[in-house]
C-alpha cells in the first residue's frame, strides 16, 4: 500500500477546515499545549533551547554577512559570545518600534524572531562580548582607554604628597 503525501497546501487546507469548524479552536490547543509542556518539561526545555540556538544562529550569521565574527575584531570561536549591536546605539527606538520592550522583559529570543519575522532589518552588527563592551564603556565616558589613560598621567598624583 503506498502513502499518500501530504502537501504543504493539503496539510494548510486541513488545517483552515479545522479551525473553521472548532471557532474555540486557539483555546483548547493552548489548553493541550500546557499539559504537554507540563507532562514533558524537560523535552520542552531542550526543544526551547535548540529553537532559540537556531535562532540566535540565523540572525548572527546573517549580521556577520556568513562570516559568524566579530566585525571589530574577528572572534568567532565561540557563538556565546557573540551578540547583535545596533551600529548607530538606537537600540531603544529600535526595541519600542519592533515593540520589544526593554531588555528584561523581552529576552534575546523575541527580538531575534521579530528581525527575522521582519525580514532582518538594517543598522545591526555582530560584535563579541569584549568588544560590545568596550563600545559601551566609550560611548559613556566619551573617550578610548588609552586617552584616558594619557589624560590621568599628564596630570601630576597629589595622592604621593
Ligand atoms: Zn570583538
């Protein structure tokens, strides 16, 4: 006996008759997930984590244009410490117009849907951990370390007086 193959557009046909029969349909499949999810939590956990990975994946690589590095100075070694930076630090206007929120309430994963829900929007960029550091701690003080640095030699230490 052969199978019949389901097609993408069979399968979104079904799936349209169904919801138009059962008009409750959103809350008794929101009642079904959460006593999966209740009955299989640590599936739900890795499957969570193996979604928001891919995730997190995708944007990363598309940022780095496939490079998957730093693009100050080239790390890649390790994805976990990569991040997405906003070029030009709109990084508010940016989560209040994707409708975000703030960084607590959000996560990582809704915004990386949303870019890519969106179609990637422009103005980001991939950095690692130290150098998405160094950005912020430059663009509060207003200057390099080393010219901080030069700043606090040239003047003379009463502390040794
Ligand atoms: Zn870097």
């Amino acid at each position: 006996m052969s199978k019949s193959i389901v097609t993408p557009e069979k399968r979104k046909e079904y799936s349209d008759r169904h919801k138009e029969s059962n008009p409750d349909w959103k809350e008794k499949h929101a009642v079904l997930n959460k006593r999966w999810i209740t009955n299989n939590r640590e599936r739900y956990n890795q499957l969570k984590a193996e979604y928001r990975f891919k995730l997190k994946v995708d944007a990363i690589s598309h940022y780095s244009g496939g490079t998957m590095q730093c693009a100050i100075c080239g790390f890649g070694a390790d994805l976990d410490a990569l991040c997405l930076d906003h070029i030009n630090d709109d990084g508010a206007e940016h989560r209040k117009a994707l409708k975000c929120g703030g960084r607590g309430n959000s996560g990582g994963t809704t915004i990386y849907e949303r870019f890519k829900a969106l179609g990637w929007l422009p103005g980001l960029q991939v950095l690692c951990a130290n150098c998405n550091t160094i950005k912020a701690i430059r663009l509060r003080r207003g200057s390099t370390a080393a010219a901080q640095y030069e700043i606090i030699k040239a003047k003379p230490d009463r502390s040794r007086k």
